[in-house]
C-alpha cells in the first residue's frame, strides 16, 4: 500500500507534464503575438512595394513627358536649320544670278593691254570679283578693300562697293554687309546699283532684326525704283516684317 501511495503523485506530475506538451503552439500566447506581428509587418511591407510601384510609375511618366519635350525642341532644331540651309542656298543662288549679270570689268585684253591705270583698275576689280565668283569671301573682301582704296573715284568704284556688301552678306557679316551697301546708296545715289544696293540694305536690317530700319528701306525701294525687280522682292520682303509697334529690336 505504502509503494501504490508513492506512484500515485509521480503518476499525477507525469499526467500534467504531458498535458502541457501536448498543448498546441498556436495557443501560446507569445506565438499569437509574434504571428500578429509576422502578419503587420507583412502588409506594412505591401504598402511600401506599393507605394514605390507608385513613385516609380510616376518618375516613368515624368521621363516619358521629359522625351517628348525633347523631341519637339529637336522638331523644331531640325526644322530651323532646314530654314536656314534654304536661306543659305537662295542667298547664294542670288548671289550667282548678281554675279553673272555683273558688266564684264572693261574692255577686254585691248584695255588691260593699254598699260595706264585703266588697265590696272580693272585687273584689281576682276581679281576681286573672281574670288568672290569662287567662293572665297575673305579675299574677295580683301580685294575690294584695296580696290576702293586705290580707285575711290574710278569708274568701277560703285560696282566694287556693291560687291564688297555681297561678299559680306554671304560671310553672314550682316552689320558690315549693310553699312557698304549704305555706302553705295549714299554716294552714288544715280548707280545702276542703287536699287540692288537699297534693297540689300534692307535685307540685311532684317537680318540684324533691326525691322523699323529694313521697312523704311524696303519701302523706299518700292518708292524709289517703283518698276524695278528690287521693287517686287522688297515688296515680299515687306510681307515678311512684324507688324509695326510689335517689333523685338526698333531703329538702330
């Protein structure tokens, strides 16, 4: 009886040892609590991937925005330059048509024969004007200069003037361009020149953006020399001017 008393306790401590095993661990408290946690921070981190999904969508759009401002700004390069390259191949085609029109220097290898300074003037002018038929405007410039400085009264004196513009003009040394043609305009009034001289004047007051300047120009080609082609271009020039009073550069 004494050994059965013993092993009833021991049997009793056993039973509730194993009980407590057998407990399953989703009932322990401190399991609950780091499920709930396992489970918070799960969806914190859904709505961080979220949000990031989100911001870089939005950097997406923005960049796809940023390319087609780009695209339209390369447009409108593209274009300009296409502008400016037509610009540039009218205003040497004119200035080939000028060129071939020009009288030729003098009279031809009798008058260069002649020895005097009537040979001299007209070698000099018909070097200077070679080299802008070529192409080559720093010469061309050059030999003008010269030519003016040597022959400021001769008879080729207006037509060395004028051309001395056009070389300027087509190096796209507008404010030099317009003050040789001035030039021509103010001291040999009666030129056949005059009219191109007045209308590349013009021109290249446009160019500079000086448009009170290029109108009244334009304008006075159209009232001075009514019948003339220089009329007719500075008329279309005229259609090309901003409006008056809504101009970007006044007079100069």
């Amino acid at each position: 009886m004494h050994r059965s008393a013993l092993l009833t306790p021991v049997a009793l401590a056993l039973s509730v040892l194993s009980g407590c095993a057998s407990t399953p661990p989703d009932q322990d408290p401190v399991q609950i609590k780091l499920n709930d946690l396992d489970q918070r921070t799960a969806r914190i981190e859904r709505v961080v991937s979220n949000q990031s999904l989100l911001e870089l969508a939005q950097r997406v759009d923005s960049l796809q925005g940023e390319v087609r401002v780009l695209r339209g700004r390369i447009e409108e390069l593209e274009n300009t330059n296409e502008s400016l390259r037509k610009q540039q191949r009218d205003l040497y085609a004119d200035l080939e048509r000028r060129i071939a029109q020009a009288p030729a220097a003098g009279g031809g290898a009798g008058a260069a024969a002649g020895g005097g300074g009537a040979g001299s003037e007209q070698a000099a002018y018909a070097q200077a004007l070679d080299a802008l038929k070529s192409g080559k405007y720093p010469a061309a410039i050059v030999g003008f200069h010269e030519f003016l400085t040597s022959y400021p009264k001769g008879e080729l004196a207006d037509n060395a003037q004028y051309w001395l513009g056009e070389a300027y003009y087509a190096s796209r040394d507008f404010q030099s361009a317009a003050a040789a043609f001035r030039a021509v305009v103010d001291q040999w009034p009666d030129s056949r020149k005059a009219p191109d001289a007045l209308l590349k004047l013009g021109f290249s007051q446009y160019e500079l953006k000086h448009y009170a300047d290029a109108r009244a120009s334009l304008t006075d080609v159209t009232r001075r020399f009514p019948d003339s082609d220089a009329a007719k271009r500075a008329a279309e020039r005229l259609q090309h001017l901003p409006p008056a009073g809504a101009e970007g550069s006044g007079s100069h």
